[in-house]
C-alpha cells in the first residue's frame, strides 16, 4: 500500500518530464491488475484523477497514454473508458488510444463471449459515433472510430439498428467518401468502411439496408476502391459490400469491366458465394 503512495507521487511531479509519469504508470497499471486489494488502494489514493490529469498534461506519450486508458479500465471497466471518451478538452491522441483499447476489448469475440452489459456497449457506440461527427475532420480518430463501429456492430443486430437510428450512415459514407478519394490510398479505411456496409447488408434485412443508402453515391464509391488497381483486401471487400448492397449483376458487370484486376475478380467470386 506504501509502494502505491510512492508511485503516485510521480504523478504529482508532473513538471519534471513525461518519463517519470510513465515509469510509475507503467508499475501501477501492473499492481491494479493483481486483485481487489490493490484496486481499491489506488482509487482510495486518488489514483482516478491522477491519471486525468497525465492524460491531459502528456497526450503524446503513447504508452503512458495506453498504460493510463487500460489502468482507467482496470479500475473502473467500461464505464472509466466512457468517461474519458466524454472529457471535452481530452486531446485527440487521447481519444484515439481510447478507442483502440475499445477494439481490442471487443474485437473477434462474440456476445456469449463477452458477457457484456448492452447498456454500457450502447454507450459506448453513441459516444464513438459523436467522436465520428466532432472530430472525423482528424484522419488518427476518424479510422480509430471507423474499426470500432465495425467491432461494435459484429453479430450484434441491436448495434446496427442503433446506428441507423443514430444517422451513422451518414458518417459512414462521409469515410467511405474520404477513403476512396484518398491519395495515399487509406487502404485500412477502405476495407473497414466496405466491411461495414457488408455487415449492414448480411446482419441487416438487405431491403432495409438498401432503403438507408437510398440516394447516395455508396455503391459508385465502392466499385471506385474495387477498381483501384491495387490488387488490395479492400478491394476484394468492396466487391462484396457491393455484391451485399446492389446485388450480382452489379459484380458481374465490375468484374466485366475490370477483367485483369485479380483482387475484383477474388472479390467478386467471394461476393457470388456469400
């Protein structure tokens, strides 16, 4: 318990550089791990608010950044990541850690896995989506909160549903609409945005689904990341979402035309036996 009131006097020499942060950090994220006991001394010992205040003092120390967040949730679960998400002032580098440490909190696994509560998951998605819409102008959260709506809404038809509601369409085209513009090709982006519409399409009632991209320019910019010529993952899956959301013939038509892409030909195949 001692050691604890030692290591949190590091945070309060803010002052005196970010590696001693870290390095106390670091130890104290390790000791909230170990049981209930030691929990219970950091958060008696004001620990919740001191990490708030390194987060905020040092934003570009990427592992005090991520000791913090996975100490936060440690501490306090779901809940604490929701609260930092909804920080105003919290830096952007900040938000960006935080979401990533949502994605490796729920990706691969399936609700019986998580055993989640669907109230803080809600959460945590409306939060994510805000992000999207207040901060998407920065390319580090837009693709941050881009994979975590794609790890959120895995088998999971409460979340899809949410996200219409919400006019998340929106948002999501205005990523898809940036990752086929790209010049640097945003190949990540592409492929979580036409993963996206796929699952909204195969979890989604397809008619639904078709209803909530009606009048947008979806389906041109997923045959645009499908025929970008290089022969990428993201291409393959927008030939799928494609497939998903307009149906074959508007494959075999891109695959008729774009005969010498082999990632249109692979996606388009994966798209005919979906």
């Amino acid at each position: 318990r001692r050691c604890v009131g030692v290591l949190l006097q590091g945070f309060s020499e803010l002052g005196r550089g970010d590696q001693l942060v870290a390095d106390a950090v670091w130890a104290l994220n390790k000791i909230t791990q170990a049981c209930d006991a030691t929990r219970q001394w950091v958060i008696d010992a004001g620990g919740l608010s001191a990490v708030g205040r390194a987060l905020l003092t040092y934003p570009r120390n990427e592992n005090l950044v991520l000791c913090c967040v996975w100490m936060t949730y440690t501490l306090q679960g779901v809940r604490g990541l929701a609260d930092i998400l909804g920080t105003e002032s919290l830096p952007n580098e900040v938000v960006v850690a935080t979401i990533w440490v949502v994605n490796e909190l729920y990706k691969g696994k399936t609700p019986s896995d998580r055993e989640e509560n669907q109230a803080e998951k809600d959460a945590l998605f409306r939060m994510v989506l805000g992000l999207l819409r207040s901060r998407g102008q920065d390319r580090d959260v837009l693709r941050a909160c881009c994979f975590a709506i794609e790890v959120l809404m895995s088998d999971d038809s409460h979340i899809i549903r949410l996200l219409g509601e919400l006019d998340g369409i929106e948002l999501l085209l205005t990523a898809l609409h940036q990752a086929s513009d790209a010049s640097d090709g945003e190949e990540d982006l592409a492929r979580v945005c036409a993963s996206t519409v796929s699952s909204l399409a195969h979890y989604g009632s397809v008619p639904e689904v078709r209803a909530l991209f009606r009048g947008t320019r979806v389906a041109d910019k997923l045959v645009e990341i499908a025929t970008r010529g290089a022969d990428s993952v993201a291409e393959e899956h927008a030939m799928v979402a494609l497939g998903q959301l307009n149906g074959l013939e508007a494959v075999l038509v891109t695959m008729s035309s774009h005969r010498a892409s082999q990632s249109v030909i692979r996606g388009g195949l994966d798209a005919i036996a979906a």
